[in-house]
C-alpha cells in the first residue's frame, strides 16, 4: 500500500467554492427558461380519506390557469416509490397523509394560483385516522394501505444464540425503552425542479435540486412510460440534502415532467418552506425496548431488543434503514447471545426515509445510554463497561461477522477520546455532586405565618444552578449500502490533449465536498493538479447509474471507482511510454507535480501537457470509465446472519455540557470527536464533515422535534423548528485516527455519518453525569430535563380555545 | 361583469453594488424577487421567507437586513450591496478568500448571506471577538458546516 501521498490527507480548498462565495453557484431556483409555466399543489385538509369526487369547476376557466394536472393524466404508473410502489404522484383513491396533493394548477402568476388552489372542491369520506405506530398491528387498526393487507412494512429479525441461556447466566438485567421524535432534514435549500419537453420527440429534461439524478430518471420514466433514455436528469447546484432530496425530488420531478409534455413548456416547482416541511419526508421515529443480561463482572451475557418504527404513510426507504438498525441495534460489542426485532409500519403520520445516519442515530442513543446505566449500576466507569464489552480484531458482530481484515480500531478511539478529555477523572468527580432537583429549604409551620417575605436563603445560590457533565459514546458503522442493496458506482476521466481533465462519477455531489475527493484522487495517482480537473455536470445521460448517494458509499464506492479510472489510464500511459522510452519493468515511472518521469533516468520527462500532446498524436485513448462493484456480502432474512457489510468505521464522542437545574438548559460546552474514518482524503472537507455532523447530532440531542397533531406536522418553518444557530454549540475537536482497510480508495471509508449518530448519546450520558438522572427521550430539552415529558403544542388543550 | 384591475408601477432609484440603477418594478414585489427575477442576481437566496434564515441577507446602507422582509419600494435611494458586488475587479474579498481557505463552504446555500452578515460586522467592527461574531451570524442558518469553519474564516479576516 502507498504509504506517501502528495494530496491526499492535505487540505485542499473545494473546486466549487469559488463559484459558491460570489454567488455564481447556480442552484435548481437559479436556472431561468423561457416561457417557463409553475406548478402549485392542491391538498386536503384531511389526514385519512376517500376521495369521492374532484370538482375544478370553480377555477377551470379562470385565466390565471393554463392547465389543471392530476392522476388521470398519468399514462405510466399512478404509484411509485424507491423500494415499495405506494406513493401516488397524486393522491387519487385516498388520502393518506397531511402532506398529499390531490392535483396541480399550472400557470404564470404562483400568487394568484395559491389562491386558486382552495377553490377546487374535493369531495371525501373521513376514515379513522392512524397516528399511533404502537396501534398499527392491532387487528381493528384502518389499514393504510389495504392493497398489502398489513400495516407492517418490513421485520427485521436477529437470532444469534440463546438468548434465555443469557439471561440465565446473567447476575442482574436491566429493561429500558428509549423513544426518538420525527426529525426534518432542515436543507436550507427548499425543494425546487424543472422539466423541460425536448423537441424532436428526444423526451424530457429535468433539472433541480436533486439528490439521486438516477433515482429520480427511474421513476419519471415510469410514471411517464418512457424508455429510462429519453428521462434526462441533471442534478443542479444542491443547497443541502442529507439523504432529504430523493423520493420527493422524484415525485416533484413526475409532476413537473407530466405538466410539461401536457403544455409543451418548460414547468417550473418551487417549494416554499411550509409546503417542504409538511410533505417532505423525515427521519423515522423509533420505539426502542432493551432488555440486557450482564454479570457482576460486567460482561454482557444478553440481549434482546424490539423496536419499531414509523414509517408513516409511504415505504420509501425504510426497510433499508432499519435494516441498518437491526446489524448494529447492540453496538460495538460482542454478545453471544442476542434476539433483535425491528419492525417498521404504516401510520397515517408524514412519511419518514433516508437521513443522515440512516437507522443509526436512533439505535445508537438507545444503547449508548444503556450502556452507561450498566456502568453505574456496577460502579464501573462508562469507559470501563466499554472495554470489557468493545469490538477488538476477530470479534464476532451480532450477525455473526468476523470483523477482520481491517483495522478494528475501536479501543483506539476509545482511548484517544478519554485521554484527550481527562474523562474518568471529570466523570468520578461530576458523579460526586449529583442534585437534579431544584434545592429545597426545609422550614417550620410558623415561619410562612409570621414571614411573608422572603430571606435570601430562599433563592437558588447562582453556584446551585449549573451542574457539569460528560458523557462518552461509541460505534461501530457499516459502510456503503451493505447486503440490502445493489452496490456498485462508475466513474469517468477524460483528459485532454493540453494536459486537463473531465472528470465524473455516478454518485451525486450533496455539497459534502465528493467532487474534491475525486479530483484529489486522480490527482494523486496521474500527478496533475487539482485545478486542472474539470468536475463535469451531473447528468443521467453521461454515465452510468451508480446507484443512490446514501449510507456513506460516496467515498468508498464512488472513490473507489474514480480510483479505478485513474488507474486503467495510468497503466495505459505507463505502457506506452516503456515502449516509447524502451524502459524495462523494473524502470519506475512517476507521476508527479504535471510531470511524469523516470526514477534515476532523469532524461526520460515530460511535462503532463508534453505527455498527452504526445499521445494523442499516437492515438493513443485517453479516457477511461472506472467500476467499482462493492465486495461479495451475504445475509440471511431469516435469522439476521450473515456479512453485513464488507467493512466498517469505528468513532468515540464525549461531550461536556452545563446543565442549568432551574431552566433546564442544557449547554454544550465541548464535543470531543474521534473518528476512524480509514484514509482521510481531504482534510478541509474531513473536519467539515466532524463540525457539520456533530452541530445536527446536538439539535438532534438537545432541541429538533417534529410535533404531529392528527399527523400534521406543527413546526412548519424555522421559527418553530429550531436547529442549531452558531450560538448553540460549544467548542468542537475532531481527531482522527487512520485505520487501514483493503477496501476503498486507500482505505478511504465513511465520516459524514458517523459524527451525527454518536452526538446525542453523548450528550446524554453528560447530563446524566450532570444531575444524576436518565432521559429516555430525544430531545433532552428544557422540559424534559425539568418535568421529563414533553410540552408540545396540541398536546394540552388550553381553556381559551 | 368582473373588471381585472392592474397595480400600477413605481420607480425607483437606488445605487447597487455601486452602480446607479434606475427602474420601474411593482410595489408589492419584495426586495428579493425584485433582486432575483428582476435584476437576475441569483447570488441571494430564498430559504423561508418568514425572515428566519437569513439566506435572503443583503446589505442596506451598510445594514445587512433579509430581503425577504423588504418591499421594493422602501430601497428608493438607498445603497445596495449583494454577493454579486463585494469583489473588486475580480479579485475576492478577503471574507470570499477566507471561506475558501479555512474551509467554510459545503453546500453553499446560505453562504452569500452568511458573507454578507460578516461584511456588514466587519465594515463597523474591524477585530471582532469571537461572540461578537456568533451574535453578527446568528441570524443566518447553516446545516452543513456547524459554523466553526464559518467563524474561523471571519476571525482571520483583515480588512
Ligand atoms: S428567506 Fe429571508 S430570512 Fe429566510
Ligand atoms: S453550507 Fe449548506 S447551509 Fe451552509
């Protein structure tokens, strides 16, 4: 394995940056067309219903409508979806959800359309709504979707063991249920997309804030019933997705491609934040049961876990992302005995799929705070109860998987974090002065008679009110899509005969930063320097599918296959000039600084731009497409065994935060974030990863929650649904420790994912060492640290209403 | 029978990005759609509309203000600055320079407005400390970067 890297591990300022500080950046809202009608939805007020009938007579010859678009000028499939097909582009047998459109208006003026959109009468008959995930599988629950005759989506089972064998050998046990909220994506970026009909009956062309360009051309070909090339998909400048702008953008995409092949003109959507919020999907909500047997020792004999799911009132994504639920539900440890259930079901509440995080977050605020409770209960210090039950090279996982051929480099993280943190000592130190409550004073009956005034001992003392904690988490994280999915990606490299490059891949840029890796990657192994490469446009027709940018594959997959490219031109290069330069094997020949010479025979270089004028004149090619199909996994459905992923990263957070007993508040004072993400390709971008990742894992911690009432969303803009502001967040460190791995690009792997699922156990666990107490559910915000239930809009019926 | 009525124009004058501007726009439009469809200067962005992220920043006589909050009419000789116009003769800003060195960029989608806060910080505040900094940005949201690259790149600018 190359042990020097001349960019790699550098930090290099990202090629779209300077586009994106002086405003040139176009995103999907920039793009501009003649002629160009919009798109406004009409919905119901309902959360449950039949639709009876749909009457546009009060509006079909207002002059303001240049047509009315619902299901029945659909020529392909009425329902889609990426997994399951029950989504409708437009809702027309029943309303399932707050969020679904029934039909709509096209025309010039959006304000007067808005208006418009009320005034269509749609008849329905209420049915009994579901909002409760826990009464899903019950048997006189209204199914959702009565075509699956079942409201469960998916189960996810786990056998390894036996688990009463476990419990039996255990000394004590303990049963805890953890519960986590709706969680909005927050892209500042609203939904936005544009469909243009393609003269010379050539299809269609979409372009907008798109997440997966290939997904989205899949669905609209169906929808329209179009060949998948006449769907030409380009993915805009992305204003923020993580794993938001997929199914959405493909039901968006549909209804702009209908209308546009409808009116022969460009047809423009444009979301408002409302709208966004109330039909984009979410991250799931999870129920979580633990039960775990361990022994006075603090080994870990069992453990058994149900969880469920919402997945509100489409599938999307979801059997993948409880999939990834199921593999790590019991953390990095190992466990012979384990018995795991995940179910995810239909509610009647807004849909929930791909989030950063993908089914860990949850899962990992679960059984990170478990694990803590292990430790307290037996004196152990948390780092202790994770050494004596952490992952070291050969454990076996809890499907049964020998982590091997990497480096497991769990106790390294563990032990970076704790050093770099002084953790045990703080943490003992922090335990001795627990006192949650709001200190009483204890007086006499006669003193409130003669007394009404109050003395200062009375008051909180300021130096009562602030009690500091810190709290440790760590995970274990597949990467890439594991057995679930199809896993493979391609990219293209072109250079040019003046010595620049084209460069694209088949995973999309969500504005983490992937175009720099790649082009730092060929700039590595061809010599040339990062500026030369020109990152083309995404778009469907130029590359092949490589399917979708979730689950941490960009780097591994998409990198792996930029690799590849780099390769076959590299080896190609190097032949033709052995035989040009008649060099023998032994000759090393290096790419370097845009020159390539010959180690020792310092007469054989050229410059790059010499190299490939040179071979173009040979005819020689000088492009290459690259392929890199993830490595052989397998997985048992029934029993949940198997080679999950092919490979995994190990991170270790610790927060310290404040706690103010009085008001609840809790204040993050320091994130300590390690993280082995294998082979950091590009520094800037790494620790931009670490900062952006932690800040959502601390709303996710602390403040962000998706309300419902009767399944509507009641947080619908950024003055009620709060994510972090730069005042929020203490200070944050990342560290990082570089596990090898013979997978992806140098052992390149996954970091955006991992630094958001450890934050909120972290946090945590701090406020447990803080005041003493366990919180069960996210998030841990100012009334549930002080009453330890939540005050939600709706959820008390005020007297004045 | 039903009258369609139109609402009449207003002119307006105003210096933007340094350059006189004379036009004739409707009342009822906000100074964002006024910048974007108008004057097709895309740089400002539109993230709520409600005046809560501040994507929509722009500077008014030296103010950064949400132009999403702004109607057309109120701008009439005032001096306007957008991302558009705060690089001299091609060569960035030192903000823009230090955005890209320290890092601070991911999506993008909020960074013309969260430049624009700092711009406005720096022209009446030339060593901000850091809280000085947090509080001039903390009306501008970022999901992507977590702000401290964000606040770095500030810190280290020298105007
Ligand atoms: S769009 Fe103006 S503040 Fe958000
Ligand atoms: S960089 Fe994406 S919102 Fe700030």
């Amino acid at each position: 394995m190359k042990e020097k890297f001349n960019v790699i591990g550098k930090p290099v300022i990202r090629q779209d940056g300077k586009a994106k500080v002086t405003g040139q950046a176009k995103f999907a809202d920039d793009y501009k067309f003649p002629n160009t009608l919009f798109g406004v939805m009409v919905r119901t007020k309902s959360t449950h219903a039949i639709i009876k009938n749909i009457d546009y007579s009060e509006i079909e010859n207002d002059k303001n409508i240049v047509t009315i678009i619902d299901a029945s000028d659909i020529k392909g499939a009425k329902k889609t979806g990426l997994i399951r097909k029950d989504q409708p582009v437009f809702a027309f047998d029943k309303i399932v959800t707050p969020g679904d459109v029934v039909a709509m208006l096209v025309g010039v003026d959006v304000d007067e359309l808005r208006i418009l959109a009320k005034k269509v009468k749609i008849e329905l008959e209420e049915l009994p709504s579901l909002t409760d995930p826990e009464k899903s599988l019950d048997p006189d629950s209204p199914l959702i979707h009565p075509e699956f005759n079942t409201n469960l989506v998916v189960h996810h089972p786990l056998r390894k063991g036996d688990i009463e064998k476990g419990f039996n050998e255990s000394d004590y046990i303990i049963e805890q249920t953890y519960t986590t909220p709706h969680i909005e994506h927050a892209y500042i970026e609203p939904e936005c997309v544009t469909a243009i009909p393609l003269e010379g009956d050539k299809g269609i062309y979409i372009i907008g804030s798109i997440q997966n360009p290939f997904t989205v051309r899949r669905i609209v070909a169906e929808v329209l019933n179009f060949p998948l090339n006449k769907v030409r998909v380009e993915q805009a400048e992305l204003g923020g997705s993580f794993g938001g702008k997929d199914d959405i953008m493909c039901i968006l995409s549909a209804r702009a491609s209908i209308a546009a092949l409808k009116t022969k003109r460009p047809v423009k959507i444009k979301y408002t934040r409302e709208e966004s919020i109330l039909e984009s999907y979410k991250r799931h909500p999870y129920r979580m049961h633990y039960k775990v047997g361990y022994t006075k020792e603090g080994k870990i004999k069992a453990m058994k876990i149900d969880i469920l799911a919402d997945a509100g009132a489409y599938c999307s994504m979801t059997p993948y992302v409880t999939w990834r639920s199921v593999v790590q539900a019991t953390g990095p440890y190992e466990i012979e005995n384990v018995w795991t259930d995940v179910r995810a079901v239909y509610t009647n509440n807004p849909y929930t799929g791909a989030m950063r995080g993908f089914g860990s977050p949850q899962i990992v605020f679960a059984q990170e705070s478990l694990m803590d409770d292990i430790a307290v209960s037996l004196g152990l210090t948390p780092d202790e109860i994770r050494r004596i039950n952490g992952y070291r090279y050969g454990s076996i996982t809890a499907s049964g998987q020998r982590l091997e051929n990497h480096d497991v480099n769990l106790m390294k993280v563990l032990d970076t974090a704790c050093e770099a943190t002084n953790f045990r000592e703080k943490w003992l130190e922090n335990e001795k002065h627990h006192n949650r409550r709001i200190p009483t004073i204890e007086f006499k009956d006669e003193i409130i008679n003669k007394n009404l005034i109050l003395s200062d001992r009375e008051f909180v003392e300021p130096e009562d009110t602030w009690k500091k904690g810190i709290g440790l988490a760590i995970s274990f994280r597949g990467s890439s899509l594991g057995a679930e999915g199809i896993d493979a990606a391609a990219a293209y490299l072109s250079i040019q005969s003046d010595g620049s490059a084209y460069l694209l891949c088949g995973l999309a840029e969500n504005g983490q930063g992937m175009k720099t890796a790649y082009s730092i990657i060929v700039s590595e192994i061809l010599g040339i320097p990062v500026e030369n490469i020109y990152y083309l446009e995404l778009t469907t027709a130029h590359i092949p599918d490589s399917g979708p940018t979730v689950a941490s594959r960009s780097t591994v997959m998409g990198g792996g296959a930029v690799k590849n490219a780099s390769e076959i031109l590299r080896k190609r290069f190097e032949d033709f000039l052995r035989s040009q330069w008649q060099l023998t094997e032994d000759d090393l020949i290096v790419f370097e600084n845009n020159k390539i010479y010959v180690k020792g025979k310092e007469k054989f270089s050229l410059s790059f731009s010499e190299f490939t004028a040179l071979a173009y004149k040979k005819g020689i090619c000088l492009a290459s497409i690259g392929w890199y199909p993830g490595p052989k996994i397998h997985w048992d459905e029934k029993v949940g065994q198997g080679k999950a992923y092919f490979t995994y990263v190990y991170g270790a957070q610790v927060a310290e935060v404040r706690v103010n007993i009085v008001t609840g508040e809790v204040y993050i004072d320091k994130i300590t974030a390690v993280h082995d993400p294998g082979k950091v390709i590009n520094l800037l971008g790494a620790l931009g990863q670490v900062y952006g990742g932690v800040t959502q894992g601390a709303g996710y911690a602390i403040f962000e929650e998706l309300s419902k009432q009767n399944g509507f969303p009641q947080e619908l803009n950024f003055d009620q649904y709060l994510i972090p502001t730069s005042k929020d967040v203490g200070e944050i460190v990342p560290i990082f420790i570089e596990g090898k791995d013979e997978f992806g690009p140098w052992g390149a792997k996954s970091l955006g994912e991992p630094t958001l699922e450890l934050t909120s156990a972290a946090i945590n666990n701090a406020i447990r060492n803080a005041v003493g107490e366990r919180y069960f559910n996210l998030p841990v915000n100012l009334e549930e640290v002080i009453l330890k239930r939540k005050l939600r809009p709706g959820d008390i019926q005020r007297g004045s209403l | 029978m039903k009258k369609n009525k139109i609402l009449k124009k207003i002119k307006l004058r105003f210096t933007l990005n340094g350059e006189p501007v004379e036009l004739e726009t409707l009342p009822n439009k906000r100074l964002l759609d006024l910048l974007r469809d108008d004057l097709n200067l895309t740089g400002t962005k539109e993230g709520c509309s409600i005046g809560e992220c501040g994507a929509c920043t722009v500077i008014v006589n030296d103010k950064a203000v949400n132009s999403c909050l702004m109607l057309a009419g109120e701008i009439n000789g005032s001096a306007i600055i957008t991302i558009e116009g705060i690089s001299q003769n091609g060569n960035l800003h030192p903000l823009q320079e230090n955005f890209l060195k320290f890092g601070a960029v991911q999506c993008g989608f909020c960074i013309p407005g969260m430049i624009l806060s700092a711009y406005a910080l720096l022209n009446k505040n030339r060593r901000p400390d850091e809280e000085t900094i947090k509080e001039a940005i903390a009306g501008n949201l970022c999901r992507c970067t977590g702000y401290k690259q964000i606040i770095e790149a500030i810190k280290n600018t020298k105007l």
